[in-house]
C-alpha cells in the first residue's frame, strides 16, 4: 500500500497528569472539563501535580497525539509516514517527548532551544473528564530558521497531507501561513482544528488569516457552537454549522470540506457539493476510562484514511474508531495493533 505522506505542526508538551479534587481546580480557577493556556496566577499547578499520589508523565500536545495515532492506524514503516515540527528544550522532558515518540514510528522535525525548558501541560483528572493547562515554554519558541529549515522544507515538500492545530495559531501566524502556502504549491491538502474555544474567541483575528487556505476544517460540537456564535451563523445546528463553514471564503482549487465530531452522536460532514453524518459505534460508559484525547485520535485516525487514499465517510469510520479505543485508555495510549487499519 502506498501512503501519502503526512506533516504535523503543533506544540509539543509532556503531560504532567494526576487525579484531583474539585478543590485542587478551584485554587487554580481551572474550569472543569476546558483547555487553557496557563495565566501568571497559575504557574504553581505544575509543582502541586507533582506532589499528587499517583502522578504521571505523558508525551503529548494534541497534534503530537493526532501524529502518533495515524501512525498507529496507519501501521507504516518507522519514520516513513509522518513528520511532527514543533520546538522543545534540550532537556529531561525534551528527550522524553522525542524518544517516545519516535519510538511509535513518528519522525521528530523538533527544534532544540536553551531559552526556556519543554512545554507542559497540567492534566487535571476529575472523574472522566480533564482538564487541562498548557504552558507552552519551549514550544512557543519555534523560529522561522527552522521552519525554513532543509530537513523541514524537504518534509513539506514530500508530503501530500498538512495538519496543524489551531494551538499553532498561539504562536506566529506567519509560520502557519507559510505552511498553508507551501502546502497549496506542492498540491497538498491543508487541515486544520479550531481545537479550543479559546482560539476561537481570542485568535480569531490569526484564524480568518488562515481559514481561507483550510481545505478541511476539523472541531468537536462544542467548538463548533462557539464558532458559530462568533461567525453569527444564528444557530447551533452541528449540521448546519458546518454547512456555513464551508461557504466561508476558500482560495483552494476544490471544495472545502468540514468534519465536525459529536461524542457519542454522528460525525458530521459537509462540502458545498455534499454531506452527511457517519454513526458512532456505542462504547459503554464503564468501559470509558479518559476522554481526553479523543479528538486527537480522531483526527488521526482520519488522517490515516485519507493517506492511504480512503473515502471521506470510511477515513471518518477510521477516526471515529480510533477516539473510542483512545477512551478506553489512560492518556493518548492504545493497544499494539488496531483491530481496523488504514
């Protein structure tokens, strides 16, 4: 089987994950079940993690997660599939990410800088749910140099699929456009996941730079009510929702297409030629362990689709498979070997 080859651009974090009180989010003012950048007023949290029985550490980002499951679903080669870019520190949790993640097959496009240490992330386990904040540190220092780098020009120059998540919008937006543009003249596709209500709400003047060049936009339901209370759409039909999003200004060459996840509910899709809604195989709520990540693996499980060519409705039963088995799992965790493959 030939795959396109896939480009991932994200901010790489090592999770510093554990279980804890609604108290313990309360001292933080951490909204239960959101993800945040972390404020001044919170930097202790990542100490305090530290000290909770049962703590531990997990590489992640959300786009090194997507990278990680599409190579899982995918099942190619080491380093033959997808190349991750992002920035970490030459450190302990720095060689962590890295070894880990190329360890799962992921080739590791990461700048190295001494200006401050890897980026984390506060996992904070409340039940089944978490939430979560980030500081980004290293991952915020990702320069032009490198993105202009030989390894990393040649990696977009090979691949057929870009993915960025909308964190990357948090950092310079020129650095995704410029992706966005190397992306349309290699012929790629150019994805991205509004990933946040937060990116919506405050980067929104970076993402409508960027939307017109999104060939398929990604986002959960609640993101996407978020999105269309910003956009004025008037309502909070997913469907609908993502029917308008579609008809957004789009400089590609085809259609734009629009994939909104629901939990449990249809995956919906819409282009301004098509769309429907791909069913959710039932998991059963004690077999759910931890939700995070779900979207994540969904994304890459899709990702693995449309690399090895699949339909639009079968790459969405790929992702769709993969966010349950994520589920059921501890962290973005799965077992060897996925019971459907791309």
């Amino acid at each position: 089987m030939s795959l396109k080859k896939l480009y991932v651009q994200c901010n790489p974090l090592l999770d510093i994950s554990a279980h804890v009180s609604a108290e313990f989010l309360a001292k933080y003012n951490v909204q239960p079940a959101a993800a945040a950048l972390v404020a001044p007023e919170q930097m202790g949290i990542y100490a305090d993690l530290e000290q909770q029985e049962g703590v531990s550490y997990i590489p992640g980002g959300s786009g090194l997660n997507t990278a990680r499951v599409a190579q899982w679903i995918a099942q190619a080669p080491a380093q033959s599939f997808v190349s991750y870019v992002g920035c970490t520190a030459d450190d302990k949790y720095g060689k962590i990410l890295k070894e880990a993640a190329e360890k799962d097959g992921v080739r590791m496009l990461v700048e190295t800088t001494t200006a401050a240490p890897t980026g984390s992330c506060a996992v904070c386990i409340t039940g089944k749910e978490r939430s979560l904040v980030a500081n980004l540190a290293a991952a915020n220092l990702i320069t032009a140099e490198h993105v202009d780098s030989a390894d990393v020009k040649t990696a977009q120059q090979e691949s057929a699929l870009f993915y960025l998540t909308g964190f990357t919008l948090t950092i310079n937006v020129e650095y995704v456009l410029t992706v966005a543009k190397r992306c349309r003249e290699v012929g790629g596709l150019f994805m991205m996941n509004l990933s946040a209500p937060f990116i919506i709400q405050f980067f929104g003047e970076q993402l409508e730079k960027v939307l017109p060049y999104v060939d398929v936009v990604f986002s959960n339901d609640d993101e996407a009510k978020v999105f269309s209370t910003v956009k004025g759409f008037g309502t909070e039909d997913v469907a609908e929702i993502a029917k308008k999003t579609a008809a957004l200004p789009y400089n590609g060459t085809g259609e734009r297409l629009v994939i909104f996840t629901q939990g449990s509910k249809p995956t919906v899709y819409a282009s301004a030629s098509t769309s429907g809604a791909v069913e959710v195989t039932p998991i059963d709520a004690d077999r759910i362990i931890d939700t995070n990540g779900a979207g994540d693996a969904f994304v890459g499980g899709y990702l693995a689709g449309a690399g090895a060519g699949r339909s639009v409705e079968d790459s969405i039963r790929l992702g769709n498979y993969a966010a349950g088995v994520i589920i059921q799992h501890d962290g973005c965790t799965y077992p060897a070997v996925p019971e459907m493959k791309a």
